[in-house]
C-alpha cells in the first residue's frame, strides 16, 4: 500500500521543484525527504525522478502522477472545509459547482435572482471539470452541480437536465456574417479552432463536421468555451460554441450566428443521491427553467 506520508512528501518535492524546497516546507531533513522518495519509487514501480549529483528532474510518470495525487489531496481539503463548517455552526450555506462556461454566465445569474430570497444564505461557487464535480457531489462536498452527465451514475440525482444549441462565432468582416444561418457545409475549407477531445463539444462537433469535403482546417484546440471568443477576436479563425459562450461573444461587439446543426449542448443539475431537499434547491431548480430558457432563446442575436 502506498504510503500517505510519501505522497506528501513527494507533492512537495513537484510543488517547491527541489528536495530542499519541499524538507523547508515540511520542516524535516533533505536526506529523509530522499528516502521518502525513494520509498514512493520502490512501491509504485514508477521511476519519478531523474538524478544528477543534488539535482532531481521529474519524469513525465510524475507529472501523471501528481496530478492524481493532487486530486486527493483536494477532495481532504473538501472534507477540511465541511469540518471547519460543521465546527462553526455555519449550517445555513451551499456549494454550488459548475463548468467553467456556465460558472461565469448562468451561475451567477440564477444566485443573483435568488439572493434576496435568500438573504441569510451563504453561498460558495465553485468552479471545476465535469469529472471532479461529480465526486464531490456525490461525497457531499458540493450541494449542487451543473455538468456534462454522459451516462447515469451511481450516488447522484438529476433533478434538472435540458439542452442548449450551437452557434458560430465570426471573425470581424467575415463573409459569413452576411448570412443568418451557417450551414455545416459553409465551413468547407475554413480555418476553425476547435475543442480538445476531452472536451464535451470536441468528440460531438469533430462528428458534425466529420463529412465535409473539404474538411476545415484545426490548427487550434482549446479546453474552454471561454477561450475561444478571445482567440475569435484576434482573426484566429472561426469557432463553434456553446450558447454560453456565444452570449458573452456578443455582448464584446463579436459576430454570432445560428450554426444549423441537431448536435446539442446537454446540461445536467445533480444532487447527492439521498440529500435532504432544501427550500433553496427547490427554488434554484424552479428559477434554473427561466434562466436556461434566456440561454436557449436566439433574442440575443
């Protein structure tokens, strides 16, 4: 079993770039903060670092690594901050979570119509991946969490799901702006900044645009919508986004338009399997249909 104390030390070590860095940090001796190294190395069959006299060069395994570790060392710092609110009495607060995109537009509009309803409610928005949201809404860390849900999933709840169309975001003084609606087929040829495969819109917009001849030309892939009206703006290309992005593109003066496709943007608000219901879930739902609804109307165009 790999040993707790190891990974620490081994966190600080990626984190100060250096065995004295992280044995200051730690408040212990450089040569124990070696040994605990090379202890992490002998259990996991993973060579971490490469050594040259007092020098040590991560390997790619441990930036793989650190990630994962980092992960947990998150989800203690979650169970941290329940215990410091529980401790404090603070029982009238709620963590609200979502992706990026939505963190910066329809999250803070759904909290604002409600925090005169809720005036004594305090509330955390986080912002994350789809991926790390959902264990903590599962494990209770967030109350609420507004992701991608692909497949159904074992310790949560769907209390709300609905689906967002796709629009395409122009260059200035492109010729496409001339036209209402942009067809798949419009972009032909066309330079276009595209979405990591990891992405929810990647593998779905990369299959939309897969039967175009010629196909657009991706030289750009970005991990988030918010990323992209800025690489727009810059005459990078032309980018397919979600209606989120789209909304903020054009309140910067940017040129959208309707891309005509029947791939959608799915959006799904999950609770912890078994939670209590509370009167402001409730009405976050009950406002969350109003909200979605201006999202998914083409007025702001």
């Amino acid at each position: 079993m790999l040993s707790q104390r190891s990974l620490e030390v081994f966190r600080e070590v990626m984190l100060n770039g250096s065995l004295v860095g992280a044995a200051q940090r730690l408040n212990i001796s450089q040569p124990a903060v070696s040994r605990h190294v090379a202890e992490l190395e002998a259990q996991s069959g993973l060579m971490l670092f490469r050594r040259s006299g007092n020098r040590a060069t991560p390997t790619k395994e441990a930036l793989a690594l650190l990630a994962e570790v980092d992960r947990s060392f998150i989800g203690l710092r979650d169970i941290e901050e329940q215990i410091a609110r529980i401790a404090s009495g603070e029982m009238d607060s709620i963590t609200l979570a979502a992706m990026p995109v939505i963190a910066t537009t329809m999250l803070p509009d759904l909290v604002a119509e409600l925090s005169a309803e809720f005036p004594g409610t305090a509330i955390d928005l986080q912002s994350a991946h789809s991926t790390h949201i959902i264990p903590r809404v599962r494990g209770g860390s967030y109350a609420l969490g507004l992701v991608s849900l692909r497949q159904p999933t074992v310790g949560v709840r769907v209390l709300w799901r609905d689906s967002f169309p796709y629009y395409c975001l122009l260059p200035q003084d492109d010729p496409l702006a001339e036209r209402e609606v942009i067809q798949p087929a419009d972009l032909a040829g066309r330079r276009l900044i595209g979405y990591a495969d990891t992405a929810m819109s990647g593998i779905m917009l990369d299959r939309t645009l897969s039967g175009i001849a010629p196909p657009p030309v991706i030289r750009l892939r970005v991990h988030l919508s918010k990323s992209t009206w800025a690489l727009v703006e810059k005459g990078c290309g032309i980018a397919i986004v979600d209606a989120f992005a789209a909304h903020v593109h054009r309140s910067r003066g940017g040129s959208v338009r309707t891309f005509a496709t029947e791939t959608k943007f799915d959006l799904t608000l999950i609770v912890r399997e078994g939670a209590a219901r509370e009167a402001y879930v409730d009405r976050f739902v009950e406002a969350l249909h109003g909200v979605a609804d201006r999202y998914k109307s083409d007025g702001f165009l």
